[in-house]
C-alpha cells in the first residue's frame, strides 16, 4: 500500500519509538514494543550495478504501482505495471526487454474480464497484480483483478467474509462502517483516500502457454475475492510442486485496525496463505493464517544447520537449515527447504518470516499461524514479538498500539525470522521486498528493502526454526564507481531523473536467474544488481 506525500507526511509526525528499557533482547529485559533498532554493517556492503530497465508510464511520485516476479525456470523474468495492465518480459542472458501483454491493445487478454475499473489510489490498483511458474517450463500463471467474475464462475472460489458478519466504528469510533469488508465510499474521517468508492473485486488466476515469447491459450482455473480499499490486498505468490502454488490473500482489511478475527478464523480465506491446485479448477486448502500483507514469496534451500543456542524452550529447533528456489518440496543433498515471506507491518514490527515448506504441503488439517489477527481463542492480536490493540480504522501511523511484548517462542505461533520497526533516525514505512541470494555475497543470508528510505537490510544468520528473531543491520550501498549511496537507493532516483525534489523510488528485491540478487526501482524502472563487497 502506498500513501501520497501527504499522508506520508502524517504518518512521520505521528509515528515514534515506543518507550522501552535499554535492556538487551533477552525474554525478560528485552526493550517493550519496539524491535532493536538497526545499526550499519561495519563488515558487509553492496555494490549497485545497473543492468536494464523497463518501461515506465509516469514517474511522478505516488502515480505509480509496479513489482518484480521471479520465480520462473529459465533466463525470463517478468515485470508487472499493476495500475496500468502490462508485462513486461526481460531476458537476462540478454538483456532485451519486451511487451508481452497490455490491457489496451493485446490480443490475449482474457474475454469476460472488466480491467478498466477505477478505485483513485496507485497503490490499490492492481489490474495485473501477480505472476509465477505454470505447472510445465512452457506455462505461466497470471493473475488480474477483475471488478467481475470470469466465464464459469458465479461466485469466487475464496471469498470475503460473509456480507455485515464484521462492522466496525472506525476513525476513533466516530464513524460506523456496517461491513468493513465492503465499506463503500471511504470515509471522510480516513487519513488517506477518504471519499473514494471501495469495490469488490475479484482476483483470476489463468494459466498461459509460452509460444515463442508469446503468452497464448489463457485457461482460467481460480478466483479469489478481494477488498479493494486502502488496506492490504496481498499478492505473494510461489510455485511449489505438482502444478501447485502458495497465495497470499492480505487481510483484505483497512489500515489502522489490527486485522480484526477473520486472520485467525480458520473458515475465512482472508489473512491466509492458500495452497490453490493450478490443474483442478477451483481447488485450494487454507495452510496458513494470521499474515497481514505479504507481496512477495519465496521456496528456499539451506544447509542443515544446528539447533540454535538462543532457541527458547517452547518449540524445538529442527536441525534444519539455505540456496536457490526449488519447486521440489522435500529435503534433498542440498538441505531442507522452506518458504520466506515479506510481511508489510502495521506500526510496531515489519516481518520476514519462514516456515519449513512441507509444514505447508502436508496432509494434515493443522494450519500454521504467525499471528496477525485477533485470536478467538485468548482474545489477543500479534505483530511480531509482540500484542497490538484492537486498534482504529482510518487513522494512519499510530493504530494499532503496541500492548506489550509476547513471549519469545510463544507456543502455537511462528515468530519472524527478522523483524524492524521505525526509529527517531530511521523514518520507515514499511518493508518492500526480500532477497535470498546463492550467489554474489559471502556472508549475507537474508536481503530485505524498505520503501521510504530506500534502504536494503539484511542479516547473516541463517534461518533456524524457533529461535528468536535473528540479528539485522542495515547495509551500506556503493555505486559501481565505488562512491556511497549516501541516501540508500533513492539516490538513484535522482541519478535517474534529476531534480524531482521527492525521491522515493519503492525498491523492490528480486533473484536473477543465477541466484544473485537484483533490484527494480518502480519509480524509474532501472533495474540493478547486488554484489556483496
């Protein structure tokens, strides 16, 4: 989600460091309500190469709303203007970007789709909001965000809760907003985006056939019903093996509250991570529930790793431990893979969390929690290591509160890998992107970027299940001429554009197919890659 310059503004002016001891992070002294604010790596820097670009319709800041898909076999990639309804291809034995697909003029868009719907907010609109691997190396999946349902289908396959199941006083409760997953017009009280006319929206997943760098023969095999609203709609998506991919729905919710129950109700789709068979249509399973906002997946491999010494008592450490996407699903010479995600944060923690991936895939009914959300069952809502309140609905960078720390391993939740939040010296919005590079660094496990400072953090701390969250820095940046990108990646954006007076770019991490890791600027559509220095 992106606000205007305005709203952004608003949400520094109010946004602080919550009070917190100085203590270390143990369970018992650790600082309250804050994750430990970042230091910079005086051992580990980057270099930031520029490699390509791809085509951009405006550069006007908060105009934009674009994103990086990786996860293909091959030399393609494959980037996304989401408002606008494009993909772009980009080979990187080459370099050679194309146009494969445009709302206005391609041939392929599926019949029966309405694209040309208007919300008002960039960063709410998403015409062509995802894309992975298909089922074969000659298939891909595509998915776009209709305002109606596709031939076929009378209803979506996961859906919004039921119409007035969830109501909600909003804006400090001066407003009431009888189903808060159909709220119609924003309120006028909102922060942001108040006025605007929220829809119902419906997020079609179509496998294409790949014919010479074509994309042909859509199929559509899935639909998903989404709130398009200024909150959090999601998008994360990863193949992982026998034509099946894992799914990112957002909490469908509006900012400021703390996501209310549906995250935590097994029976909604909402708040989840689902497990959709791309060879059935209509075919999905819920496998994780109480993630918030997380646009970007990832299947990784890491050697097998001891139990950590900082494990606490509550669930055990597996001697499992790191390399490159593998859309198999169990362990091999390589190690044992998981699933990474990016999980844009409320205002007191932005996450990378990991699970082991066959928790994900197997036959079990049990359904892996991370905690956002408010639990039916011990009324309590989580954002990383730590209880939020219920929070208010259209108020921007304070709500919801941090209540108090929860305990480090709590029992029945998974707890992020890494976890950041805003200090007096580092004005962040929120996480933008991850990275698990296999090659290109030496020490660097985990890369993740924010979007307001345009700064890259990272960690070298393997990920090892159960143990608190690990230790993180944020990574000086140097150009290829060796001089320091003084204000992180969004000195390129003036590299790129010259004197705009704003200078957020909106970075976002993604893998070359050599498993180095690279960066797309929205902003400016330069693409470049990473090499640990």
């Amino acid at each position: 989600m992106k606000f205007s310059l305005a709203a952004y503004s608003t949400l520094l002016l109010l946004s602080s460091p919550n009070s917190c001891n100085l203590a270390k992070a143990q369970d018992s002294t650790r600082p309250i309500c804050s994750p430990d604010p970042l230091e910079y790596s005086e051992a580990i820097s980057l270099k930031v190469e520029k490699v390509g670009s791809i085509p951009t319709q405006t550069t006007n800041a908060w105009y934009y709303n674009m994103q990086s898909m990786d996860n293909f076999d091959g030399d393609t990639i494959y980037f996304l203007d989401q408002k606008f309804g494009m993909i772009y291809s980009f080979d990187t034995s080459t370099s050679e970007t194309k146009t494969v697909l445009d709302m206005k003029s391609s041939d392929n868009i599926p019949e029966g789709l309405t694209l040309d719907w208007n919300y008002g907010s960039s960063g709410q609109t998403y015409r062509v909001k995802s894309m992975s691997q298909g089922t074969s190396s000659d298939e891909v999946i595509v998915v776009f965000t209709s305002s109606t349902l596709p031939p076929g289908w009378t209803e979506a396959d996961s859906k919004l809760p039921a119409p007035g199941a969830f109501g909600a006083y909003v804006c400090g409760g001066v407003t009431w907003i009888p189903d808060i997953y159909r709220p119609g017009v924003i309120p006028e009280c909102f922060d942001t985006q108040k006025g605007l006319p929220s829809l119902t929206g419906y997020d079609t997943f179509y496998k294409y056939t790949v014919v010479n760098g074509e994309l042909t023969k859509p199929e559509p095999f899935f639909v998903s019903e989404s709130n398009i609203a200024p909150g959090h709609l999601g998008g994360g998506i990863v193949p992982v093996d026998d034509g099946r991919i894992l799914w990112s729905t957002g909490d469908c919710n509006v900012f400021g509250t703390d996501g209310m129950y549906a995250p935590q109700l097994d029976h909604e789709s909402c708040g989840k991570i689902l497990l959709i068979d791309a060879k059935s249509k209509h075919s999905f399973k819920i496998v994780a529930k109480g993630v918030r906002n997380s646009q970007q997946m990832r299947v990784f491999t890491q050697p097998r790793a001891p139990k950590s010494p900082k494990a606490p008592k509550a669930p055990k450490s597996p001697k499992e431990g790191r390399t490159r996407n593998l859309k198999s699903t169990k362990s091999d010479s390589h190690g044992s893979k998981y699933l990474a995600f990016m999980d844009i944060g409320g205002v007191t923690a932005e996450e990378v969390n990991a699970v082991p991936l066959q928790k994900l895939l197997d036959d079990s009914s049990h359904i892996e929690n991370f905690g956002w959300g408010r639990n039916i069952d011990d009324g309590k809502a989580r954002e990383g290591t730590f209880y939020v309140t219920a929070g208010n609905g259209g108020i921007l960078g304070t709500e919801p509160e941090c209540a108090e720390n929860a305990p480090l391993g709590e029992a029945g939740f998974i707890q992020p890998w890494v976890q950041f939040g805003r200090t007096l010296d580092d004005f962040f919005y929120a996480i933008s992107s991850l990275a698990l590079p296999t090659a290109g660094t030496n020490k660097l496990k985990l890369l993740w970027s924010e979007f307001n400072t345009g700064k890259i953090l990272g960690t070298d701390e393997m990920f090892v299940e159960g143990a608190p969250p690990a230790k993180s820095f944020k990574i000086k940046l140097y150009n290829a001429d060796g001089e320091m990108l003084e204000n992180g990646l969004n000195d390129l954006v003036k590299e790129e554009l010259g004197e705009v007076g704003f200078f957020r770019g909106d970075p976002r991490l993604f893998h070359f197919p050599d498993g180095h890791a690279g960066v797309f600027v929205e902003r400016t559509g330069a693409l470049y890659k990473l090499t640990e220095m």
